[in-house]
C-alpha cells in the first residue's frame, strides 16, 4: 500500500509503510502532520492519529527525499479541494513563516541572477497598476490655471471668502480648459487606447501572478519556467479580473458623475456645502464607499488566496474560489483578523516607509521594474502571508507536483 505525508506544506510520496516510520523515527514526520493512504478514502490524518505509526519501526526502514519540482508540474492530491475541516490558522504564524522564507529567498543563498528575476517576476503582476498616465496628466498640466499666479492671488486674499471664491473661479476655468482641450475625437481615441492598454497589462498580471507564486516555491526558476507556471491559469484569472474591474469600475464611475452633479457642481454654483452633502450626497457617498470596500475586499482574496489555490491544484477561478469561500465561512474569525491585520500592517510598511526615506517611497512606485526591484522583500513577506496562512488552514492544499 502507498502512503503520502505533508511535511512543511511539502507532500511527499508514494512511499512504503517502513519508510514512512523512518521519518516518525528521525523526526521529519511529527505527530501534528498528515498522512494518506487508499484506506483512508477521502480523508487525511494527522500522523498521531494513526496506529500503524505507533508501532516501533524497524531499523532497515530509509528515509525518502521529496521529488525534484520544475515547471512542468502535474498535482498529485488524493484530498479534494473542498468539504475537508481545516485547523485554524494565525497570522501571526503566518508573518513570521513569511518573513523567514523571504529572508531565505533573498538573503541567505542570495544572488544577483535571483533578485532580479524575481523583481523582473514581481513587475510582471503589477504592470501598468502603479504606472504614471503621462497622456492624462499631460492633459491636466494643460488645463491647470498658472500656479505661481494663482498662489500669488491666493496671498492677496485678505478673507476666507475670497480664497473660496478664488479656488472655485480657477475650478470653473480648469473646467472650461479641459472641455476645450478633451474634443470628442480625442476622447475616442484616448480611450480606445487606454482600453487596449488595460487588457493588455491585465493580462499580463494575470500571468505574472503565477510567476510570483512558482518563484516563492522555486527562487531559482528561469523566466521562461516562471511563465509557463500560468500556462491554463492566467486565462481564467485574466477573464475575472477583467470583467470585475469594468464592473466595478464603471460602478464608481456612475456614482462619482452622480456626486458631482449634485454634491461639487452646486457647491461651485454658490450653494451651502453642507446642504449639498445632507440631502443626495451623503448616500452618494456612502455607496462609494460600498463599492471600493468591496472591490479592494475581492482583490485581496483572490491575490492572496485563490491565486495559490489554483496554483498548487491547477484548477480554475470558480474551483479555487469555492474553496476560498469554504474558508470564509468555516474560519470567519480567522478571516476577520487576516484582513484586519493586513491593512494595519500594510499602512504601518508604508508609514514606516514615507518616514524613512522623506516621502521618497512614493516615487519608488512609479517607477517601471525598478519598484519590483528595490521593493522585492516587502512585496514578497506579503505575498506570502496568504501562502503561510493557507498552509495552516489546510496543508493538503499544497500538493506535491512533478
């Protein structure tokens, strides 16, 4: 009969019964991890739980090492994706596993070849996110009154009447410049452009995605195995993220024309700003504030939780986000605090950032590749949060492949 084990979210296997007690008798195996066999049917169990590895071991039994992993990889999961418990996971495991295999990665056994292909990986999935519009704000340096005139004007204004005055005439001429610059031959082809751009760049996220996630588990891997890492996968996750941004997108669009219809456009008409947000405005924003919570919510699992899923068991968006949806409901808690705790996280890295570097840090994000490069060890600690906390909730997730 073969047997399987996960050791350090690594299945291992198939292998002889002697040669699993090998590893209970030199410690690989420890009583808290998973063992299979075809008996077991659908279910692992924990190595403690079963009596065959309470037996003393025999002393010819040898250990066996996990196979060699490329990119060409095929799962080998006797667990289903869903309807298996899972242990409760910590994030604070979760930050501290992170943070050692980035420092693994990066800096034990660093070199240059591997910092710059996973940089080279990084700027993949984020292309064109962070990137400036130089067409846009072009555009908008275009339109923009004079600003040594206007801070000039704003400094002989001896009320605050006469500075709202003043900053709502040069709303009303920025307005009226860019109505003469944006004709409609102009918007059609701008955004006939940007459509192009943004399928494009999604799609090559989509498939950066999956680069990340096969250099987390192989910091050695060519560009070119990397890549092939997404083969079947960035389609599905391209075709997602892609119709759920238009949605999404045109969602705060429509809202965002509505508030300023009934909420800005009066208020440089000379009306009560505060009449303005009590009556339409106030719900206006309130369903703004649905729609991004929502957006940002959504792009958080499935980047942290359903790109591994589908990873680890090559399966599609729906599969994998099915299963990230049993999590939710079976650890809500857990959930709760995983989203919490990364937002604070994620706003105290950048705190910490604009501090250390005088503001420097928002620069570094603009810049194309060289944000993938000189921000390698924070964007790698956290794409491996949801890696790490994933593998306590369910280390049969991550299968063993060849």
């Amino acid at each position: 009969m073969n047997w399987y084990c996960i050791i350090n979210g690594t299945q291992r296997g198939p292998m002889s019964l002697d040669e699993l007690r090998a590893l209970v008798r030199d410690g690989t195996l420890k009583p808290e991890d998973y063992v299979w066999n075809e008996s077991f049917g659908e279910q692992w169990r924990r190595m403690r739980d079963v009596p065959e590895l309470a037996l003393p071991p025999p002393s010819t039994a040898v250990a066996v090492s996990a196979p060699e992993l490329d990119a060409g990889f095929v799962p080998v999961s006797p667990t289903p994706l869903t309807g298996v418990p899972g242990s409760r996971p910590f994030f604070s495991l979760a930050m501290q596993q992170a943070w050692d295999r980035m420092k693994a990665i990066l800096f034990v056994n660093a070199s240059f070849a591997r910092w710059m292909g996973m940089a080279f990986c990084v700027w993949i999935s984020i292309v064109g996110m962070h990137e400036p519009n130089l067409a846009g704000e072009a555009l908008i340096w275009q339109a923009e009154p004079d600003p040594v005139l206007l801070q000039s004007k704003i400094e002989a204004c001896t009320t605050l009447d006469q500075k709202m005055n003043l900053y709502v005439d040069a709303l009303n001429q920025t307005t009226e410049r860019a109505r003469e610059l944006l004709t409609p031959k102009l918007i059609g082809t701008a955004l006939a452009i940007w459509l192009v751009l943004l399928a494009i760049t999604c799609w090559l996220r989509a498939r950066g995605a999956f680069m990340v996630m096969h250099r987390w588990h192989h910091p050695d891997a060519t560009i070119a195995q990397s890549w092939a890492a997404g083969s079947g996968l960035g389609r599905s996750l391209f075709l997602f993220r892609l119709g759920f941004g238009i949605v999404m997108g045109a969602l705060t669009a429509v809202i965002g024309l509505d508030l300023h219809l009934h909420v800005f456009a009066p208020l440089a008409d000379g009306s009560a700003f505060a009449g303005a947000l009590a009556t339409r405005g106030c719900l206006l924003l309130l369903g703004l504030s649905l729609v991004l919570t929502v957006w940002i919510t959504v792009s958080i699992l499935v980047t942290h939780f359903v790109v591994p899923i589908m990873y680890w068991r090559r399966v599609g968006l729906l599969a994998a986000g099915r299963a990230v949806m049993e999590f939710c409901n079976e650890r809500p808690g857990a959930m709760t605090i995983y989203f919490t705790m990364y937002i604070i996280l994620l706003h105290v890295a950048l705190a910490l950032g604009m501090c250390c570097t005088c503001c420097c840090i928002s620069y570094l994000l603009i810049l194309p590749f060289l944000n993938g490069i000189l921000l390698l060890p924070a964007t790698i600690f956290f794409r491996g949060l949801g890696i790490s906390f994933l593998r306590q909730w369910r280390p049969d997730l991550e299968t063993a492949c060849r």
